[in-house]
C-alpha cells in the first residue's frame, strides 16, 4: 500500500511537462478494435487505466509492442474474441468503451457491466440508445452486457442524446464509423477529447465531421486503415498542477498544452487572484498574493470542467472570503470535503453547491483519497498546508497522474512515496 508524505507550506517553482490525455488515451486505445492494420498511439500517459486498456486489447489478440514509454503499435488484425475479461474490464469505467468498438466491428460485443461508482449514479442509458438506434439488440446478462446485430453490420441513423455525455458520444461515434449510411449525434458532448478522438478515426480513415460541436455527422466507411496518431495533452492534469501552484503559491512553467482548453480554467484562477500568461505550448502561473473569492460552476464543456471541481474547491478554501461551488455534473461528488474540513477547511455541502469559507490557513493531516480527482485536491491541500500530511488510497491517483510524485518533487514540493504494509484497496469503484 503506497501512501505520500508531504511537508506542505513550500511555494512550487520550475517546469511540469504535461502527459497525454486520459480521457482520450482511454477512448482511442479501444477504438483502435476498429483498425484493421497497425495504429500507432504516441503520448500516451503512463498511467494505470491506459496498462489495463491495453491488457484488455491483448487478452481479445490485439498484439502490442511498445516502442517508447510513450508510443504503442496495437495491431488489432487478429482479435479472437469479442468477448472481454469480466475481471479487468469491470475494474476500469471506461470498458464501456469496448462496447462501441467492438460492435463497430464485428457486429457483436459482450462487455463487463462498467463497476460501482465513487461518486452519484452513472447510467449508461444513452450509449444503449445509441447502439440500439443504429440497430443493435442490447440486454445484459450475468453481469455482462451483450450488444448485437442481426447482420453484423450497423445501420445510421439520427440520435438525440437527452443528455451531454462525453462517454455516449464517444462510443456511438466508435460504433457508427463503419455502420451503413449516415449517423447524426445531436447534442453531441463537445470536451476536447471528443475532437481527438474524431481526429484519430478519422487518421484512419474514418469520415467523421463536426465533433467539437454539438452536431456531429459520420459518414459510415467500410474499413479502417493503420496509421499514426498524437494523443492531445490533458487538460486535468495542466488544471491540477495550476491550481496546485495557486493553493501553496509560487511561479511554475506549464509545458506541453493546448492553452485553448485551459481557458475555463486559467479564467477561473485569474478571477481568483493566480496570474497566468499565455505562450504558444505552455502557460507561466504565479500565485504571490492573497487569493480571492470566486463562485464556480462545473458544466460541459467550454465550461468549467467537472473533474477540476475538487482541485479548485481546494484552492477557495484559502480565498479570502465566501465562495459558492456548484456541481452540476454528477451527484455526490463532495466526498473528499470531510478530509479537507480534517485540515481546518470551512466548507458546507448542502446536496449540489458547496459554501467555502476561506480560512487563513490549511494544516497537515492524515487524509484519504476516495477518488482520483479528489486524491489530486488532497495532494493540494497537502502541499499549501502547515505541516505534514499522509496520504493514502493513492492508488486512485496513480489511475491517472503519472509520475506525480516526482513531477512535484521536480517543482521543489516535498512529497514522497512510501510503501506500507498491507493490501491495496481494490479499486472496485472506477470512476474517471
Ligand atoms: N449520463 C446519463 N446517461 C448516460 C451517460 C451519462 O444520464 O448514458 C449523465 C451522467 O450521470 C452525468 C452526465 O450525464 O450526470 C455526464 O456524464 P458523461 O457521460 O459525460 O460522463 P462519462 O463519459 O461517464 C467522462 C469522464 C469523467 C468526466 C465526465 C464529464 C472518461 C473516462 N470519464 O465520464 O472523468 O467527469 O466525462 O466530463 O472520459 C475523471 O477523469 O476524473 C472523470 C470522472
């Protein structure tokens, strides 16, 4: 069991280099099921998701050669089965994922119901409606959800999503590229790893227009050729360490981002006192006076995005001030305040909204991570308190920060790993 040990109260400097996209590598890595040839993925983020994303590619027969830490050839011209592990694909939520591809296809698709959740309920009713739109036959099973088509082919057909999700676009994109005729995706999710994603199928000949709108239209193609595709760099990960500079202060160089997908959130910390000044590839932030106030609402995208909701809830805490923070993504997703009220911090939850009231302080504590984001909002907290902090159930942080440890050690943070005795928490609940 790893837990992290951090001296907080140290201001950051220097330069974080940001890794691929999980949200994207998670998606793409299966949607290279389509390809009948050799795709080649770079920027990939060393992170656990993506090793058990490409376990369960191999255990279908997708051969995989890794040529870099970063860069893998997946070669899914012999997949034997369209059948997934139940243990690994339940451990990760994005398997749901497999079930676009694999339809896509092969006409068929038995996928492991997605596992429990770390944070309110998380349907999947709108990528059923999806498949089941484009003529699938949809029923789950033991525990399995089986997709299937009568002709081992999809049909287009215009869906309307009645609700924004990145995760029913994704896959009715995945399942509609080879369908016959046209798809229309209405109210389509419009996060920039919906782009990438639309980007790398189309690299590979995919006909796919309009993804990064809310109207996306698939010109269904018979086949998906190999080729060589760039993941984007992940907008998470560029918000986490910006806000990890704001909460403990500090000058730090963001390399290797799209400064376009960080605008929701640099406007964001600029409303909150943080400067950040825009190059071509990276952002200088610096945080030196006091932080203020500010109200944040977590939307679709170009809003504010969900997954910075901890990381910023943590920055506000030590605003001066009263600020409001309204989750209007997912239910229950508030879990990791009670760790940080452990470090002193003032904040009521009253069902979507969150009242901070700033306190001029943080102070090291024993604390818990209980997901992935909220694990990265405690590693803040940790780094702008007084004192020593342990964190543990890193595991969940580990699902999708690489090297985190040792990108804020290159910022002058002290936090280090530390191995403890005892069993890791099966991560049952995969949220991300
Ligand atoms: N929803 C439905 N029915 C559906 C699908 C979604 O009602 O069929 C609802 C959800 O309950 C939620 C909202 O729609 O209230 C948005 O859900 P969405 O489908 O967009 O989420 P997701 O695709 O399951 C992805 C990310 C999450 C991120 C959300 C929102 C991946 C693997 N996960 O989840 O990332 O929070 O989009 O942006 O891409 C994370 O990285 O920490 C993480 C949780």
């Amino acid at each position: 069991m790893t837990k992290y040990i951090v001296q907080g109260g140290k201001p950051l400097f220097g330069e974080v280099e940001i890794s691929g996209a999980k949200n994207a590598a998670v998606a793409i890595i299966p949607a290279a099921l389509l390809v009948d040839g050799v795709c080649r993925i770079e920027n990939i983020p060393q992170i656990s998701d993506v090793t058990l994303c490409l376990r369960i590619l191999e255990q279908l027969g997708a051969s995989i050669r890794s040529i870099n830490p970063h860069t893998v050839e997946i070669d899914c011209h012999c997949i034997h089965s369209t059948r997934t592990s139940y243990e690994l694909a339940r451990k990760i939520r994005a398997s749901y994922y497999l079930i676009g591809a694999l339809l896509g296809r092969f006409g068929q698709a038995e996928v492991a119901m997605p596992g429990g959740c770390n944070f309110g309920v998380r349907p999947i009713d709108q990528h059923v409606k999806g498949f089941t739109t484009l003529g699938a036959k949809v029923v789950v099973e033991g525990g399995f959800i089986h997709a299937s088509t009568e002709s081992g082919r999809l049909n287009g057909a215009n869906i309307y999503l009645d609700v924004v999700s990145v995760g029913a676009t994704m896959n009715i994109m995945m399942a509609a590229v080879m369908a016959q005729g046209v798809t229309v995706i209405e109210n389509a999710a419009k996060e920039p790893h919906i782009v990438d994603l639309a980007n790398f199928l189309n690299s590979m000949g995919a006909n796919v227009r309009g993804a990064g709108t809310d109207t996306i239209k698939i010109h269904g193609v018979d086949r998906l050729l190999g080729g060589s595709y760039a993941i984007i760099p992940d907008q998470i990960e560029a918000g986490t360490y910006m806000a990890a500079v704001a909460a403990a202060g500090g000058q730090i160089l963001v390399k290797n981002i799209i400064p376009k997908h960080m605008d929701c959130i640099t406007a964001k910390l600029q409303e909150c006192g943080v400067e950040v000044e825009e190059r071509e590839d990276t952002l200088l932030v610096r945080r030196t006076g006091k932080l203020q106030k500010a109200n944040v609402k977590t939307l679709p995208y170009p809003g504010f995005p969900t997954d910075m909701q901890p990381q910023i809830t943590t920055v506000l805490t030590l605003a001066e001030g009263t600020s409001l923070v309204t989750e209007s993504v997912w239910n229950n997703r508030y879990r990791y305040v009670d760790e940080l009220k452990r470090m002193g911090a003032s904040i009521q939850v009253d069902d979507k909204t969150a009242v901070v009231e700033g306190v001029d302080h943080l102070t090291g504590a024993p604390i818990q991570a209980c997901d992935l984001r909220a694990g990265a909002a405690l590693v803040i907290a940790a780094l702008a308190a007084q004192g020593q902090s342990e964190v543990s159930c890193v595991q969940y942080i580990e699902r999708g920060y690489e090297n985190i440890v040792e990108k804020l050690q290159a910022l002058g943070a002290d936090i280090r790993a530390v191995e403890e005795p005892g069993d890791a928490e099966e991560l049952e609940a995969h949220i991300g």
